[in-house]
C-alpha cells in the first residue's frame, strides 16, 4: 500500500491494508473478513483518531444515492458524501440543509461523527441534523438507527466507534437565501464586552484573529429578499466593500461576499470547486460554555506573543446547546475557539499546551478530529455522557472491532 495521508499532509496512516468500498456489500465483506476495521472518509482530520494499524474501509466511492422524502423533511444520502455534493443537489430541488461547515470538501459521515458544527449561536451542530444512520456492525449486517431508538444520541457522534456508517438522514428544510459580509478592524473591546451580542449578530457570525491585531467578522444573515439591506456597521466596525481576505487563502477560493445567494453557496467558506482552505497546516480546536466565552478569549490573547508567529489564523464561532453524548456542544451554550496553525510540528506543540493551560479552568473540550493533549481521564470529566457512550459502544461491538489506540487511551473504548 502507497503512503496514506490526512488530508493536510500532517499525519501519516499506520494501517496495513485500504479496502475502497464501492458498494454497502464492499464494507460488510472488509468487516466480515475479521480483525480491526476504521472508517475512513475525505480524511479531514490531524490525528490518529481513524486509524488503526490494520484496515481501513473508505467510503467516500459508495455513490450518493439521494433519496430526498418531502413529507418527512429529511434526505438520505450516501455517507461518503461530501457536504458540497448534497448540498448542490437540495438546492436545486428547492431544500436546503439548517447549517454547514466552513468546508463544503468534507464527507457527511466523517463531519458528523467528530462533532463539525459550522456557526451561529442558535445553530446546532452538523451532528444535530442527524435523523437516522445504516451502518455495518461487527458481524457484518447492516443495522438502521434513528432518534427514536435509545442510545441514539450516542451515535450521532460516534467516533466511528460502533460500525461503519454508510448512508446518513438528514434533516432539511426549504431552501433560503444568506448574504455574507465582512466587517474589519473589529475591536477586542467591544468583543470581550458583549461577546454574545456580537455572535448572535447573524444567522452565522465567524470571527477572525491572529491574536495581536482587530478582529473581522464574517456575518451570514438569512434573508427574505436579494435586496433587503444589511448594516453597513457590525459593533463599530464598517462593512469592507472589497473582496474578502483570510490568511493565504487565494480570494478566489472563498465564497461570495456582499450580495445574497443561495444557502449552499454562501454558508460555508469556502467554494466548493477550489482546493480547501490553506493545505499544509495543522488544526486545533476548543470548546467552551459561552457563558465563559470573553474570558477564555482574553486568556488566550495573553499569549498572542507565542501563538501568532506559528498560526495562519484563529476563528471563533458559536454553536447552540445539543442532547449529543459526545458533541462539543452538549448541554451548553458553546464558544468554539479554532486554530489553523503552520506546519512546525514542534512549535505547534509547545503553543498548543499553553493554550490548553489557558483554556483549562474554562472546563474546554477538544475536538475529537484535532490536535489536542488531552489525557487518559479527562474525557470523562469534560463530557458528561461519555460513560453512557461507552457502554452503548462496548455493547455494539463488543469485540472492539472498530476501537483503536485513541479511543481506548480516552476512555471512549475499554482496553484490549
């Protein structure tokens, strides 16, 4: 098998073998065959989190399948899908989807069982919009599971943990139009003292940093008509006419900025067709209850001397509380604190432990597809439910088909 790498490039797969399933019938085959199975996707992640040193099973060449159910508002889609793809293909049938991640490149499966969420204070995570899964157990056969069944809201963000999922329900909602503005030299004044306010400005609110300088915001409203007007002031800061910037993305990359469009081309960041974000970087990620936000916001900004020479850029947004055993988000109003770093692994290091320090007295939970320090023991105490998910997947899968290395160093999975 030729190398296999995360999407960036930064971590390397230690599997021995890459089964590239195109059909359910491939994956139920690579799991009945025995041994320690992953799910792999548009491998989106900076850690070892899917893989596993055996086999790996790659969705993302079972085809999309869309199945869309008016009468129930949801459709049902291949799991290796990206968000662009079903996206594209709702909004020309006149549906829409209630949010999406600032990449549009990323598969449905992989987002929604590492908890991606996307922005905007009353917006829940990706994970949230999840009605209903198929996925291949550990013998083999294919189980369906939806929001009746109990221990759902442990799978939704499943970790991979319990099976290979191979096709998703959605929940949609007729299609709507967002207009994207940024506004520059946004203050940390006027942030650390109203940081609700300023997150709850839009439909989605992205904020951009790199720690020293003002801020810019992207602000995404909904909007009845393409001429309604937005304000040209965002808590002091002015709407910046020209094309929008971030870090060394090429503008071209990024989606349209100052005039109203469709959903699926103005929520997430990025255009669908380019190369996402920068490429060669590292990512990590924190949650915090928003309640704490201006606080873990001014603590991370005592370190801008030490984080911005290695960082592209921070973004902060806000996510809305979920039911979701294993979420960022769950059971809280949530601030998200992002970090798209350069590739120098050792400086990344040092920087991010002093954040995770700072962000510590906060109760910060990381994201699980990131780079973190996070320890044996920690999880349990971030995430109230984790011992409940842990049980629903030991029951699952009691063998650990589908465990690794990480999960059982985390208290997702029991050591084998």
């Amino acid at each position: 098998m030729s190398e296999l790498q995360t999407w960036s490039g930064t971590y390397r797969f230690t599997a021995r073998q890459v089964i590239a399933a195109r059909t359910v019938d491939d994956v139920r085959r690579a799991v009945a065959a025995g041994g320690r199975v992953r799910a792999l996707g548009t491998r989106h992640s900076f850690n070892d989190l899917a893989d596993n040193g055996a086999t790996l099973v790659t969705v993302t060449g079972i085809p999309p399948d869309p199945v869309l159910d008016e009468a129930s508002r949801t459709v049902t889609v291949g799991a290796g899908t990206s968000y662009g793809v079903i996206a594209a293909w709702l909004q020309e049938r006149g549906w829409a989807l209630g949010n999406l991640g600032s990449l549009p490149h990323i598969s449905v499966a992989g987002a929604i069982a590492t908890g991606t969420h996307g922005s905007g204070s009353r917006n829940r995570i990706l994970s949230a919009a999840v009605a209903g899964l198929e996925y291949v157990d550990a013998d083999g056969e294919l189980r369906r599971a939806g929001r009746s069944d109990p221990g759902f809201d442990g799978m939704a963000v499943g970790l991979g943990a319990f099976g290979v999922v191979v096709r998703v329900t959605l929940d949609i909602e007729p299609s709507y139009l967002v207009r994207q503005d940024v506004y520059a030299d946004l203050s940390w004044d006027r942030v650390l003292a109203d940081t609700d306010g300023v997150m709850s400005a839009g439909y989605s609110v992205s904020l951009f940093t790199n720690w020293r300088e003002s801020l810019q915001a992207w602000v995404k409203r909904r909007l009845a008509e393409p001429e309604d007007v937005t304000p040209e002031e965002l808590f002091g800061a002015r709407r910046d006419p020209g094309p929008a910037r971030l870090a060394d993305v090429p503008v071209d990359n990024l989606t349209v900025h100052g005039a109203a469009g469709p959903w699926s081309e103005r929520l997430p960041h990025f255009r669908a067709d380019v190369p996402p974000s920068i490429g060669d970087e590292i990512q990590s990620e924190y949650f915090v209850a928003r309640h704490h936000g201006a606080e873990a916001l001014d603590a991370v900004r005592r370190l801008a001397r030490l984080i911005t020479p290695v960082l592209f850029v921070s973004e902060i947004r806000a996510t809305a509380p979920d039911r979701l055993w294993l979420s960022g988000s769950y059971d809280r109003e949530t601030l998200a604190i992002h970090f798209t770093w350069r590739n120098r692994p050792s400086q990344v290091d040092a920087a991010v432990r002093e954040v995770e320090a700072a962000l510590a007295p906060f109760g910060a939970r990381p994201h699980w597809g990131k780079v973190s320090h996070v320890q044996a023991g920690q999880p349990e105490l971030l995430y109230p439910r984790l011992r409940d998910a842990r049980a629903l997947f030991e029951r699952l899968d009691p063998e650990g088909r589908f465990s690794n290395r990480r999960l059982e160093r985390l208290g997702v999975r029991v050591i084998r």
